[in-house]
C-alpha cells in the first residue's frame, strides 16, 4: 500500500537547467558595469560549465570565474551574494508540476521533499516555486547535517511522515543519490529521466512529472508482496525458515562482536518452538528475509531478537520491523533492547529511533552487551 511519495528537488521538480540560464543571463545583465568587457555567451557558457549542473558550489565557480575572466572592481563574495538573494527569482518548473502534486493530494498521498544543498537557498525555491504547501516534510542537506545517499536521511524522512519505506515512493533524477539510495531504504524508485545518465535501474521511469499519479494508481491497486506478519510458531515450515535465519543472522554478529556462544546460534529448533516470544516475520513474497521477537511484563516491552538475513541487508528491513512493533503498541511505556556492544549497526538502527543508551555490561567474560530503553510519549 502506497502512503507517500518523496520527491528531489533540483532536476526533479525544479527544471535547474532552464533556470541557471535563465539567471545567469540576467544577473550579466544586472552586473555590466563590471562584466562588461565579457562576451556575455562566455560569461553564461563558463558559469554553466564550471557548476556542473549544480554539483559544485558557487564559492568556487565564481573563484574560477574572476580569475580567468579578468574580472575587476568586484569580488566573487558579491557575485556569490547576488545568487543567493535572486535565484529564486529565476526558478523554473517543470511541466506539470502543480497539477501532479494536485492529483496525489486527492489521493491522500502523504507528500516530502529531500534536497541536497543550502537550507535556507533550497527552501526560498521551493517557495518560488509555490509548492511548500504541499509536502507535510522538507529536509535539506545543510539543515539535516547529512545528506543523500546517506540513507540516514531518507530514514528521517519517512519516519516523519509516519511510513515504512516499502509504503513509499522516491521521485529523482540523480542515479546514485536519490535512485540507488532510495532503493537501498526499501522504497520504491522512479526515475525522472535525464539525457545525462542512461542505464539507470529504477522501478519506473518517466518522462513527465504528469506520469507520477497514474503510477501511485497502479502501485496502489497492486497491494505489496513485502509485508509484516505474526509468525505461526506451530508450523514446521515457518519455524525452519526462522531457524536457518536466525543461525545467518546471528552468526554475523557473533563474528561483529568476537563472540560465538550467543544463545540463539545454540538453541534447537524445538526449543525455538517452544518459545514464549511473540515473533514477527518479514516477507518478501513468499521468503522470509527478517524477524522481530519480544516479550511484554507490564507495560514494558523487551525485544529479544532482531535478525535479517545478510542478503537483505540495507534495505530499512530491521527499521521496518522495530516502526511495525512500535505501533502495534503505542500503549506501553517501556521498550528495552539489548545488543552486542561492538554491534555499531544495531547500536546506530536503536538510537536513531530515540532509545538511549542504559548500560554496557559484561554478561559471561569476554561479552560485552549494551542496554538500552526508550520511553513512550
Ligand atoms: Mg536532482
């Protein structure tokens, strides 16, 4: 079930191509006095080409500029001030843009935008570009201190919107920032094509911003073959894909801390049967590729296991299964997790999710075991 889509901004939604020309043409203009000893096709040619479509920052390019154009009577720190303040004034949409974002509010879709770049620069275009109304989430590279393809701030993203990443969709035009890394959360990919890149793997490809409702449509009606379900403890079947799980799992662990006696890797499968847990899978289809166990004493709820299978790594698995359990019980007051001190990667999934750590502590010699607790709203 799709619940929001994330779009990019630059390339995405705002046409920067269009735009940059269209700026830097006027911005000769407005600055003649002292760029007028330029042919003004040079000036615009070498900006466009020193920005690299926006990858490089402006600093440098106007650097550049004035030294090798001969610029006198003014600094780059003003061209460079003259861009921050008018850009803006230039932005270019893409086609379709308002009437796109139109349809998806119709149907209820949850809308964000996660931009690489400066906070307050991105934001004043996003608002030229009379979109902001639209999306319930805006993160900025600058103002998030990460940026994509750090999946950090795609995780962000969706957990303020309140959606697991196989509930949403990500819109871009870069191939490794917002493609690969959407598809590495677990999210849905469309790519907004662009002469500038080919081969690119996504889940769609569009040509026009008008395209993104009639997909959101289908990928509605299509339900999803990824979800979460209670596991059926009493059915051999389920219980040895848990098992065989479980043992890659941990195994992996065991290795991350250096210790191989976790009590998992040593337990039968009919001591797993017999478990007072309550276990949830996570399915791709028909295979099992992550699984959730906890317990609940009054009002606290303790998670007992957390596993993925090592070829599902990266994919927001574990995330999705610890926001499912999360929600399940909004009532309870405690959560507690423990993990293998030198377990950096569950360590960083539980403290991005507000737990905080309690304690370390040495269970048996030679195992080092982080406590840590969250506490319900
Ligand atoms: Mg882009």
């Amino acid at each position: 079930m799709i619940k929001a889509v994330i779009f990019d901004l630059d390339g995405t939604l705002l046409n920067r191509d269009a735009s940059v020309q269209k700026f830097i043409g006027d911005q000769y203009e407005r600055m003649k006095n002292w760029l007028g000893h330029i042919p003004k096709e040079l000036y615009t040619f070498r900006f466009i080409e020193l920005d690299s479509r926006g990858y490089v920052w402006k600093d440098k390019v106007y650097q550049q500029l004035i030294a090798e154009l001969n610029i006198k009577g003014i600094t780059w720190e003003v061209l460079l001030q003259d861009y921050l303040l008018e850009f803006k004034n230039y932005c270019v949409p893409f086609p379709n843009l308002i009437s796109m974002l139109e349809a998806l509010k119709e149907k209820s879709i949850l809308l964000g935008v996660i931009t690489n770049g400066r906070g307050q620069f991105q934001l004043d275009n996003i608002v030229a570009l009379r979109i902001e109304k639209y999306f319930e989430t805006i993160l900025i590279s600058e103002w998030e201190g990460m940026k994509k393809p750090n999946h950090e701030i795609f995780d962000n993203a969706l957990k303020q919107l309140n959606v697991l990443a196989n509930e949403s969709v990500y819109v871009g035009d870069h191939p490794e920032n917002d493609i690969k890394a959407a598809r590495r959360v677990g999210m849905k990919t469309i790519w907004k094509k662009d002469i500038y890149w080919n081969d690119v793997k996504a889940d769609f490809i569009i040509e026009d911003l008008s395209e993104i409702p009639l997909i959101i449509e289908k990928l509605k009606g299509e339900g999803d073959s990824r979800m979460i379900k209670k596991f059926d403890l009493q059915n051999m079947d389920k219980v040895r894909a848990l098992f065989d799980l479980q043992r890659v799992s941990y195994l992996i662990e065991a290795k991350l801390i250096n210790f191989f006696d976790i009590p998992p890797l040593k337990e039968s499968m009919e001591e797993l049967m017999e478990s007072k847990e309550t276990f949830y899978g996570y399915f791709e289809g028909d295979e099992l590729a992550g699984a959730i166990s906890y317990t609940i004493d009054d009002r606290e709820l303790t998670i007992c296991r957390m596993v993925v299978h090592p070829k599902h790594f990266r994919k927001g698995i574990a995330q999705a299964l610890l926001t499912f359990i999360e929600k399940e019980h909004p009532d309870l007051l405690v959560f507690k997790v423990s993990t293998g001190k030198n377990n950096t990667p569950a360590k960083n999934l539980y403290l991005r999710n507000g737990f905080k750590l309690v304690l370390d502590m040495e269970v048996v010699p030679g195992l080092l075991i982080s406590n840590f607790e969250k506490r319900g709203e």
